[in-house]
C-alpha cells in the first residue's frame, strides 16, 4: 500500500506539465503547415521497419454540459451536425490512407470527446465500419471507446463490440448527489450501474472509470464513499484525476462556485485516502493519476518497462505512430507533432481542399528526442540509467543534464528518489510527484520558460 506523506504533497504542489508529449503542446507553432505533416507521413512510410499504428478519433459532441469539463468539446443535439462531422471524418481517413503503405498495423484504436456515444448506434456502425474497412487490425489490437451512461442504451454498446471494440471507458467523476448537482453532470447510481452491467454482460474486455477529486461540496468522507463503491464495482482501470479550476481558459467553469470547491488542504487529504485506500485493495499505481488491477495490460507493460505515454495518458505500445483525426486531434509520428485545426468550419475547409486540416505543429530536434527519452522513461520506468541514454545519443550525461542533476538534491534528501553514478531510481513517494522529477530534464524550463501555465502537479 501507499502511504501519502502529506507534508511532502504540500512543498511540491507546483504548476508543471503532465508530459503527454515532449516537448509539450503549448510549443507547437503555426510555422509547422500540413506540408510539414505530409513530409513526414511520406517520410516514415518510406522506412523498412515501419512503426505499429496507433489511431485516435475526436468525437466532441455532448448532449449537456458538465460545469467541470477540461475537454475540447461542442454541446450539440443537432444530428444533421453530426452526420456532416462523420462524412468529414471519412474524407480524412480517405486522405491519410492514400499516404500509408498497406502493410501498416494498427495495434490501438481509440474514440475520444467529447462523448463518443453521443453517436446513436447506426453512426457508430457506419464510422466504425468504415475505419474497420479502411485500416489492417493487430488479431490482439486494443480498441477502447469512451461512453456516457446518461443517454446510453444497450444497442450503443452492442454496436462497438459488433465493431471489434473491447474496452470501454466511462466518467463517474463522484456518485454524490450533491456534487452532481453543482457540475451539471447528473448520473444516478442507478445508470452507471445498469451500463456497467450491459459492459460485462456483452463480454467487454476492460473496463476503465474515471473519478475527479477536488470537484464542488467533496470532502474526504464523502468521496470515500464513492471510492468504496468503485472498489465493489472492482473496474480494471481506475483514473483520479485532479479538477483544475481554470476559469479564464474554460469560461463555462464559471458557472462552479469557488467557494464550494475544498480548499488544497482538503483535496490532499481526499488524495491521499484514494490512493491508500485502492493500493491497499490491491490496485497497482500505474503513475500520476492511474490505477490498474495486476492482472491488466497496463501493469504488466509497468513491469516490463514497456509502458509509455501519449496524448491519451499511459499506453500498453511504445514506438507507434500515432494518427489522430478530427477537430484538435494531435498526431504524433517519429519526429513531429502535429495539430488539427479547432473549429469544424477550418477543419472542413481543409479536407474541402484535399488538404491535411494541419493549423501547428512541431519539429523535434535532437535535443528534443534526448529529452523525451529521458523524460518518458522516468514517468513510465520510474527509473532511468544514464549509461543506454549515453550509447544512444552519444553524450555525457552528467554534463548534459548539469542544470537537472544538481536541481535533485532536495528531492533526495526528502526520499523522493535514489541518485548515483549509474542513474536515477524513484521511490515510493517519488513515484506520485513524478512530474515535479521530470520538469528537471525539461528544457523548455531549463531555458527559463514560464511554468505558471500549467496545471498544479497535485
């Protein structure tokens, strides 16, 4: 089991990235154009050992707003809307198919919003079907949809495993009422219940549900009820996410009270018991804000160091190329990133012209993918040795990383982490302010880049 050391959580409680890229989004730059995209889509299918293929589709239509919401999403009932986003979808699955060579595998397919079921069911056939007929699947490939139980039936469901799909995830985000209530996500125990039971009745392979702490009226006694009903439930995966309140990026979070979210204290404290309490029922920390059964896919690439991470969190496959298609999707291939336009009218206009609906991106240089490496393995690995680092990019890793090596010293005396000639270990604590550790590697901080950005790192 974990045991939180409060004080510690306290000193380290920091803006910092969550490191879903290196470097992070907020580097991108409009001078990176969908023909810098190209070139490389052209580029990586030209290699011998093409990498695995990793999909993402952005599906942001909602039914209703949730007050709490961080998500690139479009509050819509208009169907008509939705058909012509999906006839869009096509003609960007048909775009980027006349790039790839057809021997390229796809090992992860993954629908994100958004609410992806906000779909009816024969929507879901159709774009999964066309995205089935299109693209060459692994036997083993991981295929997961995210759902919302409030207007789901079983008939959704039943298309995305007619589909191929086998893992689901879905928002609980706290089963109190009265939370519900001041986040305008009403979702009676009773809904997410019943859909649990359609997921495994229907032979699902995973389940995945989300929770949020720090949302409005939480305490630590009543999240622990909800907490307690999630370990019942005894889902594979379980994320805790942290609600960042950032009214002036998200002007619909206005609509929270700030004086009914729990003051930091508090939200330590309703951290704390979650994480002690799921790792004591024998959920495994996969890093940050995941936990999984030690049976699952994502503890076992733990323990063979094959985790990674994207923009989806931590992944099962390292070393895909990862195409994400629709409004603000981010693709990532060997070395680059690159973002679709927001809007539908841009990325419409785009595809109208037979064009990638690129608006920016980002060239790695070979201070970037030194970087991401070390980065990525302290976040996955929890531990990093400087010698295979030094092999691969031919340098000296202590005068590399002078300006991170000597940022450490605190975190070694507060037990966060093991340092000697051979490399970088992190303990138990370390483990849960692994983005406080990586931000000492990060470059962009190093050349004293504006951290105030991001979200706090507890």
């Amino acid at each position: 089991m974990f045991e939180v050391d409060l004080k510690k959580f306290k000193k380290y409680d920091k803006p910092g990235p969550r490191y879903t890229s290196y470097p992070t989004a907020p580097q991108f730059n409009e001078n990176f154009t969908h023909k810098d995209f190209l070139k490389e889509i052209i580029e990586t299918n030209k290699e011998e050992n093409k990498a695995p293929l990793s999909l993402y589709f952005h599906l942001p239509y909602c039914d209703t707003l949730c007050y709490f919401c961080g998500c690139n999403m479009i509050i819509t009932r208009n169907r008509d809307r939705i058909k012509e986003y999906i006839n869009y979808l096509k003609k960007e699955i048909d775009l980027l198919k006349s790039y790839l060579s057809e021997d390229r595998i796809t090992v992860q397919h993954h629908w994100g919003g958004g609410t992806p079921t906000h779909l009816n069911p024969d929507e879901i056939n159709d774009l999964a079907s066309y995205i089935n007929s299109n693209f060459k699947f692994d036997l083993n490939a991981e295929i997961s949809c995210e759902i919302d139980p409030r207007e789901l039936k079983r008939e959704h469901l039943e298309a995305l495993k007619n589909n191929n799909f086998n893992r689901i995830s879905m928002g609980v985000q706290d089963f109190n009422e009265d939370v519900q209530k001041a986040v305008n996500r009403i979702q009676p125990e009773e809904i997410t219940m019943q859909a649990i039971h359609w997921i495994r009745e229907l032979g699902f392979q995973s389940l995945n549900l989300d929770l949020i702490y720090g949302l409005p009226h939480q305490t630590v006694e009543s999240f622990e009820k909800t907490v307690d009903k999630i370990i019942e439930i005894s889902p594979d995966r379980i994320a805790v996410f942290n609600y960042a309140h950032v009214p002036w990026m998200k002007k619909h979070m206005s609509l929270i009270n700030p004086e009914d979210i729990p003051a930091p204290e508090v939200k330590l404290e309703i951290l704390k018991m979650t994480v002690e309490k799921l790792t004591s029922k024998g959920y495994v920390f996969i890093g940050m804000d995941h936990f999984a059964k030690p049976d699952d896919e994502l503890a076992i690439a733990l323990n063979e160091k094959k985790l990674y991470r994207n923009f989806q969190g931590y992944s099962t496959h390292k070393g895909t190329d990862l195409y994400a298609l629709g409004i603000t999707s981010i693709s990532q291939l060997k070395n680059i990133y690159a973002q679709n336009y927001k809007t539908e009218k841009e990325y419409y206009s785009a595809l109208n012209e037979n064009i990638f609906p690129t608006c920016k991106g980002y060239y790695l240089t070979e201070d970037d993918h030194i970087r991401r490496e070390v980065i990525m393995k302290l976040m996955c690995d929890f531990e990093l040795d400087f010698e295979s680092i030094e092999s691969k990019y031919k340098i000296d890793f202590k005068d590399y990383f002078k300006w991170g090596l000597s940022n450490l010293k605190e975190m070694i005396d507060d037990d966060l982490l093991e340092l000697n000639d051979k490399g970088i270990k992190i303990n138990h604590t370390g483990k849960l302010l692994i983005r406080n550790i990586a931000i000492n590697f990060d470059g962009f901080i190093e050349r004293q880049q504006d951290i105030a950005r991001y979200s706090r790192t507890i």
